[in-house]
C-alpha cells in the first residue's frame, strides 16, 4: 500500500473510517462532486482524457491489528482504474494512458519522473481541495503547468487522477461489529479531473460505495459515478437519463 497516500486519505477520511455504529456511519457517506464553472457549463468540452496511474489500496481491521494488503489492493487499484475508464468512454471521452510515450521519444524513466513529480503536487493539494472543494468552482486550484510535460498532455483535454482507501473486515471482526458495534467495512475513491495544458483542477468527484465494493467495483460504484458525470456535465453524460439512485437509500 502507498502509506503516504493512506496518510491524504486518513485526513480526507477520519469523520467516517472506523466510527463505532453503523447507523451513524451511514451518515456521513455523501457522494458528490465539484466542477468549474466553464465545465459544467459547457464551455470547456472535453472530448479526451488522459488516465494517470491509479494510487491507494486496501486495509485488513481484525481483532487486535490493521494490515495492509498488497496482493488484493494492487488488483483493487485496477479495478477501479477500469471503472472510470469504462465510464468516461461509454460517455464519448477517448482515453489515453499517461505512462504511454505516443510519438514524444521520452523514455520510461523520464515519463515515470513527471508523473511522479504531478502525482506529489496533487498529493499535497488535496487536503485544501477537500477542505474548501467548492473553490474548484472558482478555478481556485492548480497542479502547475508540469503536467504539460507529459507526453499525453498534447492530445488530452483533462488528466484523470483515481485514487482509492478502503477498508474491510477479518471474519471475527465483521462478527463483532455486528454484535456490539466497532469499525465498519467501507471505501472512499476520489476521481480528480485537471486541465491537462494548464493543471487547474477543473474536478472533484468522492464516491462511497454499496455493498462488496472489493470484489465488485461496478456495482458497488457504478451508477453512483455515471450521475456525478450527469451532475458535472462531463462529455455525453446527459444525452443519457439521470441513473436511478433509489437503490443506495439508506
């Protein structure tokens, strides 16, 4: 696991992770988003995006301990890399990946060095945009013009940044929660859009999950993602009906 990014995501995350009752857990799961003005309103179209390697993982809560989970949260980030993917193209976006050199010559090492260096900024950018994300709406927030750098940058309208922290439950601490109270099993995943010429963040979008959210992320996501799109007007989210949220009612 990248214990620097479980670091963000313990700030991002401390009001819900881990809270004694589940009803009270339940409250705090609000999906949402945050655009700029010039997205939503359509003035800024965005046609193509560029994916940026997917950061985060998996934790294990037994009775005693926290462990992290390599094997599982390397297949999780993958998942949910496939995920947004899916979506932003059913939505017309076509989608390119920021470890790909395309016809720039850089080498793997020297894409590897940006992407790294563009993944730190947004690292310790996204406590304030967390704190504050109604200020995407007033272009408030930039990874800097870096992200020119990458060679997927000249095609691309936006990056994708996805990022996800969850954790789940041994057997007997499920059982125990379930008897008395203690830690629930849950997840938050962040997809942070950005200008992919100037690095403005021009999008936020925190998604809480249904249920089986480790071995199901389409399900557990899915439509939750497909009507934050809708809502940020992101490409041809709207030419299709609002998704039907009735199901995750609690």
């Amino acid at each position: 696991m990248n214990f620097k990014w479980q670091s963000v995501v313990a700030l991002v995350t401390a009001a819900f992770l881990c809270v004694s009752s589940s009803s009270a857990f339940a409250s705090f799961r609000v999906t949402s988003s945050h655009t700029q003005h010039k997205v939503s309103s359509g003035k800024f179209p965005i046609h193509t995006a560029c994916m940026m390697p997917p950061r985060g993982g998996l934790i294990k809560i037994g009775m005693k301990s926290a462990e992290g989970m390599s094997k599982e949260s390397e297949a999780w980030r993958g998942s949910l890399e496939k995920l947004i993917e899916s979506h932003l193209k059913t939505d017309g976006l076509t989608i390119e990946s920021a470890t790909d050199p395309l016809s720039s010559g850089a080498s793997d090492d020297e894409i590897g060095k940006v992407i790294s260096q563009v993944q730190e900024k947004l690292h310790t950018l996204l406590p304030l945009v967390n704190k504050k994300p109604g200020q995407i709406a007033k272009s408030a927030y930039t990874l800097g013009d870096k992200v020119g750098m990458l060679p997927c940058s000249e095609n691309s309208d936006i990056l994708v940044f996805v990022q996800g922290e969850g954790q789940v439950l041994s057997d007997s601490r499920a059982t125990m929660t379930f008897l008395v109270g203690g830690p629930a099993q849950d997840a938050l995943v962040l997809v942070t859009m950005a200008d992919a010429k100037t690095g403005e963040v021009l999008g936020l979008i925190q998604l809480y999950p249904g249920d089986g959210f480790p071995e199901n992320p389409e399900g557990a996501f899915g439509s939750r993602l497909e009507n934050e799109l809708w809502n940020m007007n992101i490409a041809s989210a709207r030419k299709r009906p609002r998704p039907d949220l009735h199901q995750f009612e609690y």
